[in-house]
C-alpha cells in the first residue's frame, strides 16, 4: 500500500525529472548559451542530485524501519506460541519425599466390574471390585545410597468396595474392602542381589500366575477370582448351598502375601531364585526365569511352599507362557497341587491359548479361550471344570483397560447335594494411575 509520505517523494522525483526535461530542452533549442547561464543550470543539476540522494536514504531508512517491524512482529508471535503451549502443557509431578535423597512414587489403580450371574435359577447384576486385581493405591520410596546399593520402602494398601470374592447372593452389598497388601523396607545391591523385610509377596505368590498374554487383567490362572463369592445352588429345590465358587477352584499359588523375610538373587541369563521365610514355621522358595529369542518371548516360575497347616503340609506350583511377537499368538500353561491329610491331594490343571494384535493405533486388542480342571476341591469327591473367553481392549497412553469375559463353572459332585453350573458374563474396566 502506498502511504501519504511515499506519495510525496514520487511526486518530488517526477517535478525534479520534468525540470531537468524542459532545461535540457531548452539548452538544446537555443543552441548557444552563454557560461553563466551553463553553470546555472549545473548548479541546478547538482542540487537536484543532492536532493534524489536525500530522498534515496529516507527511502532506505523507511525500508529498514519497515524490516525492523516484521522482525518484531515475528518475533511477538513466536512469544505468543510459547506461551500458549506453556498453557497448554501439563502440570509437573508434584509428588515430593519428606527426605531430600528419597525420592517418592504414588501411583495405583481402580478395577471395577459388572458381573452379570446365572446361578441355575436367578440371573442378576453385581456390581463389584474385580479380585482379579483389585482396587490399590501405592507409595514406594527409593534411596540411591551408591551406584551399587539401593534403599527402598514400599507401602500399598487395598481399597475394594463389594469386592468380588465376597459379593454373594445373599450379599450383594459386601461393604468396604481394605488391606494391607505391602508394608516392606527392602535392600536391592545390583551384585548381591535383594532383601525384604515385611509384608509383601513371598518367594511363591504369581508363581502359578506367569502369564504374557495381556488378557490377565480379567482371565488368569485363579479363575475364580472374579465371582469367587457365589454360590453353588442345588439341584431339585435350588436352595443355596455353602460351597462358594473360591472353595471348588484354585490354582495352589504359592503363600499369598505374608509378613517374612525375602532374599532373591541377582539374575543370571533369565535365571533367579527366591526364598522367605513366615512366621509360623513356613517357608517356600521358588525358581523365576524369562527371556527373548528367536521371535519368541518367554517366561515361566515354579515353587514349593511349607503350608504346616492342620491338614496340610507342602504345596507345588508352577506356570509358564510363551508368546509369539510377529503374530501375537500366545500360549499359558499352570498347575499345581497340594499335599492333604485324610484325603487325595487336591489338583488342578488350566491352559490358556491366546492372540495378541493391533486393531486400532489407541492399544493392543487380546484375546484369550482357556480351560481348566480341578479335583478333590472342596472334598475328594468333588470333580470341577470351567472354560472361559475374554477380550482386553489396552487404551495405552492413558493407562486404560476395557474388558468382557463369559466364563463357566461346573462342579461335579460325587456326592449329594448335586449342584447347578454357575454362568458368568463380565464387563469391566481398569484405569491405572
């Protein structure tokens, strides 16, 4: 756009150059001038000249003064970008230790569920916190004392409303779960390996539960789990039994978490051992491997536990998985068995085939079909078996899992009451924060 000023100088060079167009003309017309009136007219040309490299630098300085603004004006836009995406970008942890070399991590989870229950008489909805992997909240802190050894205290507790183990027909409203899960102080050397002391996972517990199939957040070895407070009904008059869906499956893991003392040992190609030892004269050990190859990953543990309880002594587990990478086809094996006086040893035996895929850019799809058996569970007279399938939906970047199971209980009894088969159809979602 041309401004008044820029105007103005155009129209100053146009009269200068239409002046020295008619003296030129004149000179040339008269043909003979005299030397004061050629000298007059250089004077003239020379001011003219003057005058053209005047307004040549204000125009340059226009130009500079017009560059200098876009510069600016550049310049303003790109503090405003910042700011924006200042604005914009999320708030920083604020989680913070009360000792200045500890550092402090929170993080946890919520997993709720809908189980919709076909008893052999009633189909109803629960409303449960699914036991698979309840409902937690945890506080771990870290101290690097050198390169070497590390510090660590971990506390975490249990937080389920109704959750599924208890949530029965007779009570849909099983109130507030809480549990201590962890309260351990630990000494982790990279050379030595680890000790813990407190309560936490013994040397057995997941030992019967290693599974790479990313449908364990909803079907895993304890089938049970996720309805273990049910009960059987019985054939004929449908009263409800005592026999709870937890007492006629298991999958003999290991002893749970206890108070004990745990040391594992560093790693040697995949290899690790476990030991603890728990108050009341029990203790286990356990042997954990895992590793890559040849488009493979894998992963297994075995364990024997001391259970010296009144009818029981040792208890045998182990589980081990094997997961294709470039078609996701997975394949999870667990068993076990328990020593018991006065009866056959109770047993059981699970398979789970699997596939793992990429249908949507927001996570991985899984998909599970498993099978397993148990016997002499609750008595030595009873057969059970249940079969399962389930899909797990992964949301990855915001810690999210949707998921559906319809899983089967059938329990086989040799003698009365004979019982109805209890159907399940579940639908969940954990968020892990």
């Amino acid at each position: 756009m041309i401004t008044k000023r820029k105007a103005f100088i155009i129209f100053v060079v146009l009269l200068l150059a239409v002046q020295v167009f008619f003296v030129n003309t004149s000179a040339a017309e008269e043909g003979t001038g005299d030397a004061g009136k050629i000298e007059k007219l250089e004077r003239l040309i020379k001011e003219q000249q003057e005058q053209m490299e005047s307004l040549q630098q204000q125009l340059n300085q226009l130009k500079e003064t017009a560059t200098d603004a876009q510069k600016k004006a550049k310049e303003a836009k790109s503090v405003a970008e910042e700011v924006k995406i200042t604005v914009q970008a999320p708030v920083e942890k604020a989680v913070t230790s009360g000792q200045d070399r500890v550092k402090l991590a929170v993080s946890g989870q919520a997993n709720r569920a809908m189980n919709i229950v076909d008893d052999g008489k009633d189909t109803r909805a629960y409303f449960v916190d699914a036991d698979d992997s309840n409902s937690r909240v945890r506080f771990v802190g870290t101290a690097k004392v050198t390169d070497d050894l590390t510090i660590g205290a971990r506390i975490e507790v249990a937080i389920a409303p109704n959750e599924s183990s208890d949530v029965s027909q007779e009570d849909q409203e099983s109130g507030n779960f809480l549990d201590q899960r962890w309260s351990e102080v630990s000494l982790h050397s990279k050379r030595f390996g680890k000790l813990s002391l407190g309560k936490g996972d013994t040397a057995s517990n997941n030992s019967s539960e290693v599974d790479l199939s990313r449908t364990d957040v909803i079907q895993y070895a304890s089938v049970a789990d996720i309805v273990g407070g049910m009960l059987f009904r019985q054939r004929g008059d449908d009263t409800l039994t005592t026999i709870r869906v937890s007492d006629a499956f298991s999958n003999f893991d290991g002893l749970s978490r206890k108070s004990r003392m745990r040391y594992d040992t560093p790693t040697f190609y995949g290899f690790h051992l476990a030991g603890s030892v728990v108050s009341d004269q029990r203790y286990d050990v356990s042997l954990w491997w895992g590793g890559q190859g040849l488009g493979f990953k894998a992963a297994g543990a075995v364990a024997v536990a001391y259970l010296n309880g009144d009818d029981s002594d040792y208890q045998y587990d182990g589980s081990f998985s094997l997961l294709h990478e470039a078609t996701g086809l997975n394949l999870t094996l667990s068993a076990g068995s328990r020593e018991v006086d006065e009866q056959d040893d109770p047993s059981n035996a699970w398979v789970k085939a699997g596939w793992l895929t990429r249908f949507f850019s927001i996570g991985e799809t899984a998909f599970g079909f498993d099978y397993g058996r148990v016997v002499n569970l609750p008595t030595e007279n009873d057969d059970s078996y249940t079969y399962g399938a389930a899909a797990v939906q992964q949301f990855e970047e915001y810690g999210t899992e949707l998921y559906a199971q319809y899983r089967l209980y059938s329990l086989d009894r040799n003698v009365n009451p004979d019982v109805h088969d209890i159907s399940a159809g579940i639908i969940g979602a954990r968020v892990k924060f």
